[in-house]
C-alpha cells in the first residue's frame, strides 16, 4: 500500500493476549484520525470471570457500548454462553444468553460479569467514545454475584439491554439496482439516549460476490465518521479473516485488498466505496460502527 493517499486509513489488526480469559484480542484508536473513539474485541478462552482483577464495579468517564456476538453464522442470535452483569449502584444483575448489546452512558457503573458457561466461543466487543481506554475502580464491596437475583423485564436498566434480532438480508435487499445477496444476516444496534447517539450495523458474510449499497458503483459520502471491521469467526484464530473484500477510498476511488481482519476508518465526507466482498472461504462479519451518530434512515450520498 506505500504510497497511497489513503492508506493511513486502512488498519490490518493484530492480536494479542488481553486480560485474565480474554484472548485473541485487538483494538484500534481513534487518536491517529483526531477522532474520539477506541475500539477493541476478542474472544474468551473459557467460562470464568470477565474484566480485570479485582473484577468489581467500574465506570468510565465517555459512553461506551459492550456487545456479545455469537460466532454460530448459522444462527448469529444464539450465544453460546450464559454471562451474567451488573448495571447501575444497585447492582442490577441481568443474564445475557443471546446476541446482545448494552448502551453504558457516562458515569455508569457496571461490572462485574461472570460467563457462567461457555458451549461456543463467542466475540466480546467493546466501543468506546474516546480516543484512549480508561476505567475508574469503584470502591469494592461485600456484594456476590451469587446473592443477587436475576431481574427481569421491570429492571431500571431493561432499556440498556439491546437483544439483536438478525434479520436475512435477501438479494434486492438495496433495492432495483443491486440483487446482490450474501446469504447472510444484518442487525442494527441503536441507542439515542441524550447526548448519546450511536449505530452499529452487523452483517454474516457467507458467500460472494456481493456488492454493498443501493448504487454499488459509486462512491458515497457520510456527514459523520464510521469505522468498518472485517471480522473474522474462527475463536480458534481470530487473525484469519476467512475471506477478501475490495474497498475503494476518495474520489480518486483508490483500491484497497483486504485480505485479514481489517479497520478501516472512513472520516465524514471522505468518499468511499464501492464496496465488494470478492471471495468467502469461511463467513465472516462486517461491522459498520457509527459511535457519533448517522444519517439513518438513508445512505449518504456525495
């Protein structure tokens, strides 16, 4: 890629051994692009305690989201796992079994998490509204998970869980101009609490070729960044990717390969795409992460 004007903007993701179970795990920083977000995912080795030591309750002084994703590309929504956290000073323990999503505002506490069993690996994403990660110990206290009930649809915190319901996104899915169908599955993450707007799309990739967008030939534009991850599914080595993509970045519509998992960070009206997945060998996600906002309901146009 030396050379290109926009290959700053394109980020091939290595992976490391993160915290305790936490494995396999990537992140990427908004702080090169002056953009205030980080984002890091991964996989857990086995059912155990989640976070780091002392593994209580924490907070962060941005907005963040967490997000459980199952690796099963046949049936996305289940988990695989059983995971319980806790929300809020009350502690307000939720069991999260499928595919799922929680809005985290400024200032809220929340952890501790236990997988209290794990069938399948899945993937554990965090996107945060900073350029760098921080989190703030709260003071410990005598309180175990084992004590606390699961709430259910009447908890103060119901609201923060978003459970993801994967839709097939058929050919036609954009409308007359692109039949293109990837044999997968979308959903769409949303949250608007105030000050606090963000989107996150998640698509299965499972065969190819498939063109994105309603004009699949033609570069588009968005008023606000997003960021795309191409998304490997094997737990037993995220770093394979499974598959290739081809992106085109500016108005010069500059071509980039995308071979391994992949960031590619698209600030507001830098032109992009086309967008064409070009081989799959095993299905893979994307994820299109907007943490500032969209445009929706609509694709942003030049």
């Amino acid at each position: 890629m030396t050379g290109k004007k926009y290959e700053k903007y394109v980020v091939e993701l290595s992976f490391k051994e993160g915290p305790g179970l936490y494995r396999q795990m990537t992140e990427v920083s908004g702080e090169p692009f002056d953009l205030d977000f980080h984002v890091r995912y991964g996989t857990y080795l086995a059912a155990g305690q989640m976070g780091i030591e002392s593994y209580g309750q924490h907070k962060h002084d941005f907005n963040q989201v967490n997000f459980w994703l199952g690796t099963d590309t046949n049936v996305i929504g289940e988990l695989g796992a059983e995971v319980e956290l806790c929300l809020g000073k009350e502690w307000e323990k939720h069991m999260i079994t499928t595919s799922t999503a929680v809005s985290i505002p400024k200032d809220l506490p929340h952890y501790a998490a236990m997988i209290n069993k794990m069938d399948k690996r899945f993937i554990y994403v965090e996107v945060s509204c900073a350029r760098k990660y921080s989190e703030k110990a709260l003071p410990s206290t005598k309180k175990k998970l084992d004590n606390i009930p699961v709430m259910g649809w009447n908890s103060k915190y119901r609201q923060n869980l978003i459970n993801l319901a994967f839709t097939r996104k058929g050919a036609w899915g954009y409308g007359p101009t692109n039949r293109d169908d990837s044999g997968g599955h979308l959903a769409f993450i949303r949250g608007n609490d105030p000050g606090f707007d963000f989107l996150i799309m998640c698509e299965s990739l499972k065969k190819a070729p498939y063109r994105f967008g309603p004009n699949p030939e033609k570069p588009h534009a968005h008023p606000m960044p997003e960021i795309l991850f191409f998304v490997g599914t094997d737990t037993d080595n995220l770093g394979d990717l499974g598959g290739e993509a081809e992106i085109c970045l500016g108005k010069e519509m500059e071509r980039y390969v995308i071979t391994r998992p992949t960031a590619v960070v698209i600030p507001d009206k830098l032109a992009h795409c086309p967008l064409t997945i070009t081989r799959v060998d095993r299905p893979f996600y994307l994820m299109d992460v907007r943490p500032f906002g969209t445009e929706m309901p609509g694709i942003g146009k030049l």
